[in-house]
C-alpha cells in the first residue's frame, strides 16, 4: 500500500474499479463540481479532474479536487506539463497532498495551440514519463534536486497509455518506462476499436506488465455519429472503427444506441483479462454515469477493507 | 570521460574564443544533418540519430498519445511525428533495445553549450556506439560557462 486511498485499496483488493471523470467548470464557481459529483458520488470510486483539457482555461485541477473531495468523491488529479516547470510542479504537489488529494494522474498534455491560448508559450520542461519518476523520488522523501523531503507526501501514482496509436512496440517500450518510473496505474484512451484494443491488450500481457501495473481502460459514452466522426477526424490519436459508425448511423436513436454501445464495452471489458477497472469519460455528460454503471452491472461499488495497522505504518514504497 | 578528454574540456572552456569555435563547428554540423536544437546533452545515438528535441513538446522518453495514424505529429499535421522517424530508424538499424533507457530531465543550465565539451567534461552520458545500454554514475559538476 502506499497511498492508501480508496482506488488504491479497491485495486490492491483485487476489485474491478471503475472510474469516472469530469472537467472543472471555465468560471469563477465550484457549485458546477458539486453537481456534477452527484454523479458520480456512489457509483464511481474515484474520479480524473482533468488539467486545461484541450488546452483550454478552466479552473485548477487542484482546487477542484479539493472540491470534489468536499462533493463526497475521491478525485485523481490530473497535471500536465505544459503549464508548469518543475519546480511549480513540485510545490504544486505538496500542497494537493496536504489537501488530501491522494491520486495523481501525470500527463504530457494536449499542445498549447489547440486551445483558446493559442499564443502561449508550452513550458514541457518535464515530459510525462520523468513526472511520474518525479513523484516516485517526492514519495520517497526526495525532491528531484536530490534533497531531502519531510515528511513526504505519499501519491498513488498514474500514467496514461494510448492502445490506439502506432507503432505498437514503441508505445509498450514507452508503457514499461512509466512503469519503471514508478507509476501504479495506467488510464487509457476510451476503447472505440475493439480488434486494436485487443491487440494492444495481449502485447501488455505478453511483457508482463499487466501483472506490474493496474490497467484502467477508458470508454465514452457518445449521443451521435457525428460526435464519432469528430473523434476520428479531429482528435489525434483516436481510432474509431467503422463497425462503430455503422451501429451510430444506422441507429433509430442514437443516444440509446450510444449508451448501449458503451455497456457492451464495459462488459466485455471486465471480461479481459489483465483489465482491472474501467474509466468513464462522459465528456458534457455527467449525468448518464449512473446508469451506465448501473446497466453494466457493476453496482452497488464495493467498500474498500480497513487497512491494517502494519500497512500504513510501513514507509510509503516506490518501485 | 577520461582524464585527457576532461582536459581538453577544461582548456577549451577557458578560452572563450576556442570555445566558440567549438559550438560554432559542432552547431554546422549537427543542425545540419540532425536539426540540433542545442540542448546540449545529446542522445542522439540513443535515439537512432534522430533529434527528438525536434519534437514540439521535446519529448525525449517517447512519443505522445496524439501521434497520427499515419505517422504524423499532431501538431503539424504536416510533419512527421519525430518519434515514428526515431523508431524506423532504430528498426532499420537494429537499434530498438536503446529507445529502452530513461532519459532524466534536461538540465536547462547546459542548454546552448557545446554538447561535445559536455561530454568530454563527463557531464552527460558518453556517446558510446559500441557498447550496450548501461546506467553510468555521472559525477556533479559545475555547468560550462557561458560568455
Ligand atoms: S544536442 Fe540535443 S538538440 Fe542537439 S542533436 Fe543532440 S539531442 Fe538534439
Ligand atoms: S506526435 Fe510525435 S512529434 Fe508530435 S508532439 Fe507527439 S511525440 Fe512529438
């Protein structure tokens, strides 16, 4: 154990987690995170608060995890590198640990000039995989300058992984990087490319990471084809299969469809082996998270045991 | 590196002029053939010869998530994602295994130095094309100067 925060002890447990994941609000006001964590609350264990998604202003990630926690959910803050060189990163840090944020997600982030500051300037002095190492040595009371730390703030540590883009022996040398680094789990892009994912999948398997890193696949629930093909056409990185398409334009209602599409990935999901939770992006679509978990059988959420005394008085490890 | 190479280093740093020659041979050469962007702590041959500080978000432990399926950056649709170019090459050159080595963050401080008088000094990793991968303890040392 050694965050010992509900996601880490559910996953450790060996219960299939399932995560959700909501954008702070562009405004000056929490109670936007507060709605949407009736969401969420009870039907996710924890849930991303994504960092300038898409480059784009919106609050911080780390005030609105600390409202999330105050919504009643557990947030894995996301942090990106492009707004911040290491040292704000650092100092950024410890103050979410202090707050109680427990997750952290470490990305590279969308580039600056896909958003609505397309004049700024990216700062990328860390990339994402030497961000996790960061957060391993602050775990294990070291700054990355080398000194010392105390106390040490103690992060469940993440990483992203992208199943869909090429070349597939790059991204698992990449994947085994992060896991070197220190990260304990892995989020992945959402699954619209079946034959891909299951590509990806058994090439995890075969390096043996799946039994090093807890693999949390990502799905979203769509309302139309047209958001599909956006997906397909602008978002870089995505593949959509036509099989998909198809089932979307062929649909009497669409939203029915795409939510049913969606359940059907998270069952066959759960039927993978090395998938060990799913991550829900309902990107402006907070609201039918209930009833996908619902309809995916995977309610009521387990409860996560108490932690012994032994494990939280051991010293916080990194790998 | 070795005791004469550390030598050459420190003569050659405290000749501000001989050091410019220095950066000013090695910047012809590498931003010719490789696109240098002058970080002064080369991988290049970790990295097939392909700069990956070419790259927009200077990624030097891998390629992004947005890298499209056509092997082009994200960015600029129009260019080719460094990444998929590093990782042809290495292919092509039986290279893969070193794409496997962390690469620890840039010092900002050896930025605009010349990466070659790095090297001999001992402040980064030594460009070894015969050797395999290995982790080699660098001792502290102060950064170059810059004039
Ligand atoms: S010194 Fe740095 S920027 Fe120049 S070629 Fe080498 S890796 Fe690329
Ligand atoms: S697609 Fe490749 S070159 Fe472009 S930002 Fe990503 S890693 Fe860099």
């Amino acid at each position: 154990m050694v965050s010992g925060s509900r996601l880490e002890r559910l996953l450790r447990q060996g219960e299939f987690v399932v995560c959700g994941e909501m954008s702070p609000p562009q405004g000056a006001d929490k109670a936007p995170i507060l709605k949407k964590c009736e969401y969420f609350r009870g039907y996710v264990d924890a849930v991303n608060l994504t960092d300038n998604q898409t480059a784009i202003v919106r609050m911080s990630s780390i005030m609105s995890s600390v409202f999330a926690i105050e919504g009643g959910c557990e947030p894995i803050m996301q942090m990106t590198c492009r707004d911040r060189n290491r040292l704000a990163q650092q100092s950024d840090l410890l103050g979410a640990y202090a707050a109680g944020i427990r997750n952290v997600l470490c990305l590279t982030g969308d580039y600056q000039t896909f958003g609505n500051q397309g004049d700024a300037k990216g700062v990328f002095d860390l990339d994402s995989v030497q961000l996790i190492h960061t957060v391993a040595d602050m775990n294990s009371g070291r700054l990355l300058s080398g000194d010392e730390l105390k106390p040490p703030p103690a992060f469940f540590i993440g990483g992203a992984a992208n199943p869909f883009a090429e070349p597939l022996e790059m991204r698992i040398i990449r994947l085994e990087k992060k896991v070197a680094a220190g990260a304990h789990f892995i989020q992945t892009q959402p699954v619209f490319d079946w034959p891909k994912f299951e590509k990806w999948m058994s090439a995890v398997r075969d390096a043996g990471l799946d039994q090093r890193v807890f693999i949390i696949v990502g799905v979203m629930p769509v309302r139309s084809v047209k958001a599909l093909l956006y997906m397909r056409d602008e978002v870089p990185g995505m593949s959509i299969s036509e099989e998909c398409i198809k089932r979307m334009e062929s649909a009497q209602d669409p939203k029915e469809e795409g939510v049913k599409m969606c359940v059907e990935t998270m069952q066959r999901l759960r039927e993978t082996p090395g998938v060990r939770g799913i991550h829900i992006m309902p990107v402006m679509w907070e609201s039918i998270t209930p009833r996908l978990v619902e309809e995916a059988g995977l309610l009521p959420r387990p409860e996560p045991l108490p932690v012994e005394e032994e494990t939280t008085a051991e010293p916080a490890e990194t790998s | 590196m070795s005791k004469l190479t550390e030598a050459i280093a420190e003569f050659t740093e405290r000749h501000p002029t001989l050091y410019r020659c220095v950066l000013f041979g090695e910047n012809v050469f590498k931003k010719a053939i490789f696109g240098c962007q002058d970080c002064g702590q080369c991988v290049l041959s970790y990295n097939a010869f392909v700069c990956c500080m070419r790259c927009p978000k200077q990624m030097r432990n891998g390629p992004c998530g947005g890298t499209r399926p056509n092997g082009r950056c994200e960015v600029y649709p129009n260019r080719p994602c460094i990444w998929w170019l590093i990782y042809k090459r290495a292919k092509w050159m039986g290279r893969v295994a070193k794409l496997k080595k962390y690469h620890v963050p840039v010092d900002r401080r050896l930025e605009h130095t010349s990466a070659w008088m790095n090297m001999f000094a001992g402040r980064i990793l030594p460009l070894d094309l015969s050797k395999e991968l290995r982790e080699i303890e660098l001792p502290k040392k102060d950064p170059p100067p810059k004039w």
